[in-house]
C-alpha cells in the first residue's frame, strides 16, 4: 500500500499537481511576456504618434494645390466643384484648403494613386498625352486633371451624375452606394468664390 501510495505521489508531482514550485514558474513567464507585450504596444504607440506628428506639422502648400486644381478644372470642364470635392474626399480624405498635413500620394490596394485615386492603366487616351504613374501619383495637378475630364466624359456619356460617378468608381454606369454618398456629400459642400 505504502509503495502504491508512493508511485501516485510521484506521478502527480511529475505532472506538476504538488509542485508550487512548476506553478510558481508558469506564472513567471505569464507576467514576463505580458510585460514584452505591453512594451512593445507601448514602443508602437509611440511610433504611430511620432508619424502622426510629422505627418500634421507639414504646411498647407499640397492641400491649396489640390484645391486651386479642382476649381481651375472643375470650371473648365464644366463639372460641379462641390462633385469634384466630395471624390477628392470619399478617395483620399481631401478636407479642402485648411487639410493640415495633406497626404496626395496615396496609393489603393488594388494600385489607384493620388488625389482622384485613378488607375494609371488606361489613362493616357483620356488625356491626349502618356501619362506616367509617377506623374499621377506626384502631381496632384495632372491627378485631378484626370479625373475631371474622366466625371465630364462619364456625364457626357450617361446624362446623370449618379450613373457618372458609379462608372468613375466601378467602370460601370450604375447608381451605387459609392454614386450616392458623393452626390450627398456634395449638397453639404459649399464653394463660393
């Protein structure tokens, strides 16, 4: 009975049932890699505010290119300024001339750039002349020329803004979800000069 109660004995403490001394060490390595993490959150958090910094310190110039752009544009295709604004914003985030820290160069997941977000593929027939991913990507002008003349040949084409803007964003004429924000977002803009 003895050596019965002996074997169990050492197979409970084998397995760590009896032994505060296992326990004590699994509770260690708990709090020392939550610890790590936190660390590392923290060092990360401290990141994201440092690019968020630099990234709002910068002045208007981009933003006010962006704007004198979409009206100068805007006027001489003949297409809606507050349009014109309301996809700039749905696109890229364009707040209009006071965006503190304007970010122009950004790039989609499926490869649209700038301001307008247009795809480079396809582009250069639209404007006349070959137009580069770089050049749509860095020049905020040549971005919005784009995709202005591409809303007045869609509203051309289809008679209705809703139709234009569903194919500016789909290649498609159809009224989506996509259409119908812009266009309300467009009621709420007010451009006067």
């Amino acid at each position: 009975m003895k050596k019965l109660l002996v074997a169990l004995l050492l197979v409970l403490i084998s397995f760590g049932g009896f032994s505060k001394h296992k326990s004590h060490k699994r509770h260690y390595k708990k709090h020392s890699i939550t610890r790590v993490h936190k660390k590392k959150k923290h060092k990360k958090r401290k990141r994201k505010v440092r690019r968020a910094i630099k990234r709002n310190c910068g002045n208007f110039e981009i933003a006010n290119k962006v704007n004198e752009a979409i009206l100068k544009y805007s006027f001489e295709y003949d297409v809606p300024a507050e349009i014109v604004y309301a996809v700039a914003y749905y696109e890229t985030g364009y707040k209009g001339p006071d965006h503190k820290g304007y970010n122009h160069k950004r790039v989609s997941r499926c490869g649209a750039v700038g301001p307008m977000q247009i795809m480079p593929r396809g582009v250069s027939h639209i404007v006349g002349y070959k137009v580069t991913r770089g050049s749509l990507l860095n020049n905020p002008d040549v971005n919005i020329k784009v995709g202005v003349k591409m809303l007045a040949l869609h509203y051309k084409r289809y008679k209705s803004w809703a139709k234009a803007l569903g194919a500016y964003n789909t290649g498609r004429p159809r009224a989506n979800k996509y259409a119908y924000k812009v266009l309300n977002k467009s009621k709420t803009i007010d451009v006067s000069c």
